[in-house]
C-alpha cells in the first residue's frame, strides 16, 4: 500500500490553512459586522470639581449636562449593550480655564474590550466659573387656601426668622425676598406647618434654586398658624345732643351694617354688638341728617380685631326728620309685582333701594308698617327694556305719601340668558331706615301675593 507522509508539499498545505483562516474572517464578518449605535440623553458626570470649589468659587454647566453616545461594536455586542451601561465624564482638571470647556471621556466598563470604539457628542461640556456670593434675608410668609368655615387665619410665626442664601453671584444678586410658602387649607385650630421654600427676584418671578444652597438643615421651615373664630355682629350707636325745634332723632343707620370681627372662640362667645358711645356722633341743632365716619377700631373689646382692617371705617347716618314726617326705605326685592306678562322676567340690582317719605299724624308714623303694602303694577309694560316704574302704597288713615317714589326695573325676555350679578323677581322682606341686600325672589304675580300673605 502507498504512503502519504504529512510533510509531503509543505507550501501548499499552508497556503490552504491561511486561505481558511481568511475566509473565516470573511464569514465572520458578513453574518456579524461592525456596526454603530447612538444612545441619546446620557448623563454626564462632573469629576474633581474640588478644582473650583476650593478656591472659593462656584460652576454651572452652560448646556445640557447629557451627552448622545455613538458605540461602534459587532452587531452582538450592540444588541447587548443598554443605556445604562454607559459611563460619560467631566474632568475638570482636564478643563480649558480660556474657554470653558471640559473634554468629556466615554467608557461602557461592562463591556470592556467587546467593543470597537465610542464618542460623544457634542465632545465637550462648557462650565462657567464666578465667585460665591451669599445673602441673608427675612422670612415672610405666604398661605394657600381657605380656613375652615367660621374661622379666619391670624398671625403666622416662622421659624427661623432668617435664612442665608449661599451660592453664584450672578444668581445671588436675582433674589429680592425669601418667602416660606404653606397650605392652609381647612384649618380649624392652632397648628404648627411645615413650609416650602421659594425666592423671588424684583419682578416676583421665582428664581431657580438648583445651584444655591441654605443654612435650613433637616428642618427646614415651620410656620406657627394661629386660626381665629370668625362672628359677624352688628353696631350699637348713641348720639350727644339734640336736633334743632321741630325735628326729631329717628335712629343711626351705618354702611356697612354689618363687621366681620374675630379672636379666641371663649372671648368671641360673648360678643354679640359692638357698642359706639355718644361722644362721635353730635346731633345738636341738626335740621338734616348727620352723617360722620367712625373707626370702630378703638371701641372693639379686649382680644377682638377685625378680620379685614380696611372695614375699620364706617359711615354712620344720624336720621334727622321733621316732627311729623318719616322716612322708610325698602328693598327693591321686597316690592310686590303685579301683572309680569307671562314671557317676561324682572332683573335689578341686588342692593337697589326706593325710599318713601311720609307726613301725618306722629303717632301713626311712629307704628307705620309698609312692608306687605307696596307694589308695582307691570300691566302697561309688555316689552322687554329698562323702565322707571311708579311704586303704589297702601297706607293708613291719618298718613300721607309726599313724594313719588318711582323704581328702575329691566324685563328680559324668558328666552334669554340668566343674568349672573342681577336678581329678578320679588320677595317680602323689607327694611325700615336700614338698606340691605336684596334676594332673589318669583317672577310671578300669584307667587309674590303669596310671599307677601
């Protein structure tokens, strides 16, 4: 039998062991190619940026602190790697201190060797370097929301009183105030709240507090609420001297009638009036109606404030008539309708009053009553406009109407819209010498004969 020895044509065999390493590679290559991939919004972080601090400066990054990556790999490798695996730096010993920018090195430690190369754009970060600068400001407060009701929110104690501001100047130089912000939504007592920080500048926009830091520590900003019980009570007036022969003091009337006060719930409990003594208000010879503004501050009793200090002043009315007369003032609302055709509705002002003047006999003036006795008559008024309508008055024996008292009335059509500030209609509640405010009542002419019965 014939014998082949393995050395026989050397030159050959190894011409044939490099061509199958070479078409391996070809092979290789065509079913797993160097490709690229780009990864986009990775994070860039800031390394030896002690460089800085320590000279007693401060940085910011000019432009987004993330970076896309480009990774040229094997298609294998790239399907493998993630986002997350990918390392981008900022060596701000490494930093160009004429223009800024800090060159940013790229890595994917994970696959170390697995891949071809990676870069990132844009290749640098800028950083720009300003002194530190800091500031010390007072603490206001500022509170969102409604108490609960019936209460009203009184003083607000912060602490700490002061804060200090640390950071860029450029930035430090924006902030005009520091206010602590908090939530008071439905308190109803007394009740230590955490607050949250906020800075403005002179325009009372909010500046960014990313690169500032403060002397606030874990605790941060508590502010102490104080919450109020909430009453409204009405005003008692005296007057000093007397009216002129032939007139007669018929009682104070005020604008507003009303006051908002409040305080701690066992001192409000007994205050039901507010009483203003005789010494502001001075009738002596008086022919007319005196009429005087009052701050009612002074005469408000021990633990009680107002809830709006800008109520504080009030205008008082002496009613001052002729022996004989008397005025009544009604609500527009408590006037009697009668006739409204059926496709018409009544609108008016919600505090619109009219005002009757009476002379007879004193003591029948003096129990005159009439509140169920006036009315308007709509059966000339088919259209829908603005009229002045005459007011009709049932009155007693022995009294007299001396004036002609008339009231501005609208009718709307049905068809069109609710009104949102107007009232309509009628409604039986009235008041003597004391305006007030009108409610909201039928359009109807059986409807307000039964309000009025």
């Amino acid at each position: 039998m014939k014998k082949y020895k393995f050395m026989q044509n050397p030159g050959l065999k190894i011409m044939a062991f490099v061509f199958s390493i070479f078409l391996w590679f070809i092979v290789a290559n065509v079913d797993n190619p160097v490709t690229h991939d780009t990864f986009s919004n990775i994070p860039v972080t800031i390394i030896n940026d002690d460089v800085i601090t320590q000279a007693g400066n401060v940085y910011s990054v000019l432009d987004e602190q993330s970076v896309s990556v480009v990774v040229y790999a094997q298609r294998s490798v790239l399907e493998d790697i993630d986002a997350e695996d990918i390392v981008a730096t900022a060596d701000i010993e490494e930093m160009d201190t004429s223009t800024g920018l800090v060159p940013i090195t790229v890595s994917i430690p994970k696959y170390s060797g697995d891949y071809t190369s990676v870069e990132s754009v844009p290749r640098n970060l800028r950083i720009q370097t300003e002194k530190t600068n800091k500031k010390v400001l007072s603490l206001t407060v500022r509170s969102e929301g409604e108490a609960r009701d019936g209460y009203v929110l009184g003083d607000m104690t912060v602490n700490p009183e002061r804060i200090t501001i640390t950071g860029p100047e450029s930035k430090i130089e924006q902030i005009t105030r520091a206010v602590a912000k908090i939530d008071t939504e439905g308190l109803s007592e007394d009740k230590i709240v955490k607050a949250e920080l906020e800075l403005y500048d002179e325009n009372d926009n909010i500046v960014d507090q990313s690169q500032l830091s403060n002397n606030l520590g874990e605790e941060g900003i508590t502010v102490e609420v104080e919450v109020l019980r909430r009453k409204n009570v009405s005003l008692n007036f005296d007057v000093s001297g007397s009216p002129a022969d032939g007139y007669q003091y018929m009682g104070c009337t005020s604008e507003p009638e009303l006051i908002d006060i409040c305080g701690d719930s066992e001192v409000i409990a007994d205050v039901d009036s507010i009483d203003i003594p005789a010494s502001e208000i001075n009738i002596t010879d008086a022919t007319e109606n005196v009429q005087t503004t009052i701050d009612i501050r002074p005469y408000l009793p021990e633990g009680i404030s107002l809830v709006d200090d800008n109520s504080a002043n009030v205008l008082v009315t002496a009613q001052i008539e002729k022996e004989g007369t008397r005025t009544i003032r009604l609500l527009v609302s408590s006037i009697r309708i009668d006739n409204l055709a059926d496709h018409l509705r009544v609108e008016y002002e919600a505090d619109a009053e009219v005002s009757f003047q009476f002379q007879g006999d004193q003591d029948a003036l003096d129990v005159l009553d009439i509140s169920n006795g006036v009315s308007v008559d709509l059966s000339d008024y088919s259209s829908p406009g603005t009229y002045d309508v005459p007011v009709s008055v049932i009155m007693p024996d022995r009294i007299e109407l001396i004036n002609e008292p008339t009231v501005q009335l609208t009718l709307v059509s049905d068809s069109e819209e609710e009104p949102s500030n107007g009232q309509s209609g009628t409604s039986d509640s009235g008041t003597e010498e004391n305006p007030g405010t009108g409610t909201e009542g039928t359009d109807g002419d059986s409807s307000a004969q039964e309000q009025t019965e």
